[in-house]
C-alpha cells in the first residue's frame, strides 16, 4: 500500500517507515500537519498514520478536515496521548484506529493491516491452516476429521489468529477484537483462554498450529 505517515519526530518516523517499508509498503513522511493534510486531500493514499500533537495541525484537526472534505481514507492516529479519554476523542473524531506510544511495531503493523483488510472484499467464509478449518457461517471448527467444540469466545480468538495468520496478533488486539476492551483489565483473560484454545487445537494434531510469540503475542502458521 501507499501510506502517508504525518509524525514530526525524525526518529519515530524513521522507525515506522523502516518497519513498514519491510513489509512492502510505500510510506512517505511529512512532518508539518499543514502540509501533510494538504498532501492527503489531493493526492491517492491507501492508509494515513496521523501523530496526534503535530506543528501547524492538530491530528484531529487534520482528521476532521478529510472527513468534512469526504475522504474516506483510513487514519491510524499514533500519539503519546492515550487515556481513556483521548482515544474516544480521536475515534470520535473521524479516526478508524488508535494507538498510543510507546507502542510495539509488530502490533503497528498489525493494526496496519487490519484497517487494510476492512476496504477490501469480506474474507472467505472458510478459513483454513494445514489441516484446520474453520467455518464463519456455521461456526464449525474441524482439524481433519475430527470435529472441535469451542466456546464462543474461543472461536472468536480462533478466528481472529486465522484471519490475520500467519502475522502475530498482540494480547491489546486480542482483548479489543475479541472481548472489546479499550484496556487492559490486568488479568490472566488472554493467556487462560489461549492455553484452552491450544489445548482443543493442538492435541492429537500433526504439528503445533498456534503459537506465543514471546514479548510480542500470539500467531497461527504451521510450523
């Protein structure tokens, strides 16, 4: 993708830029809110990651300013403020994610591609990993022949792993996709329902389908 990144730290934004360039994607720097929101409302982006505290415009200026001009592009809002509160105000704001610094780069990327995925065509149906296979419309889960009974929110971490496989998925992403927390409730939630999910997956199995990615989260690919 084509990505615009408006953040005035040199070094932050060299950092993104090198992390997502890895990845393929073309990321441009602008490092004046003013000129970063002109260059935004003219030219083709995929995607813009919007610093929050920028000189000359406020990201949620900028944010609003492409909303009330009609650009539906997709904002990442990336910033050093992350209360609570400053993350309803930037979603409220026009901003499709938010993400506050200092953050890890595997979960940048992450969100990244999340926002992605939401502007092209639904995912399948049936999403499948060697010999795993999960359906979203009847909510059945087989590894090979054998079928798999999940609980709810079991499934919906299955199913998140699946779609984002085989990139790693961080504990923050999970409780927001899955339980639809805007916080980290300081508990062992992730880790106890993953060690079951693992359990029901992995047992009997060829081969280890999901794993933890130490320091990072968690990922589905066959080893």
């Amino acid at each position: 993708m084509r990505l615009l990144l408006i953040e005035d730290d040199a070094q932050s934004a060299a950092y993104v830029a090198d992390g997502l360039g890895a990845r393929g994607h073309e990321v441009e720097i602008e490092a004046d809110g003013q000129r970063g929101l002109d260059r935004a409302l003219v030219e083709p982006f995929d995607l813009l990651i919007v610093d929050r505290l920028l000189p000359s415009r406020d990201g949620l200026v900028i944010v609003s300013a492409l909303r009330d001009a009609h650009v539906d592009v997709p904002v990442l809002m990336l910033t050093a403020l992350g209360s609570v509160e400053d993350r309803v105000i930037g979603l409220e704001g026009g901003a499709d994610d938010y993400l506050a610094k200092p953050f890890a780069l595997s979960e940048l990327i992450a969100r990244v591609d999340a926002l992605a995925r939401r502007r092209d065509p639904a995912p399948p149906i049936r999403l499948q990993l060697a010999d795993l296979t999960l359906d979203r419309l009847s909510r059945e889960v087989h590894r090979g022949d054998v079928w798999i009974e999940l609980q709810p929110r079991e499934f919906q971490l299955l199913e998140t792993l699946l779609l984002q496989a085989p990139n790693v998925v961080t504990r923050t992403m999970l409780l927001e996709q899955v339980w639809r927390f805007r916080f980290d409730p300081g508990t062992n939630l992730v880790e106890s329902h993953m060690s079951r999910l693992r359990a029901k997956i992995d047992r009997g199995g060829d081969r280890p389908l999901l794993h933890t990615i130490r320091g990072e989260g968690y990922a589905a690919f066959s080893a």
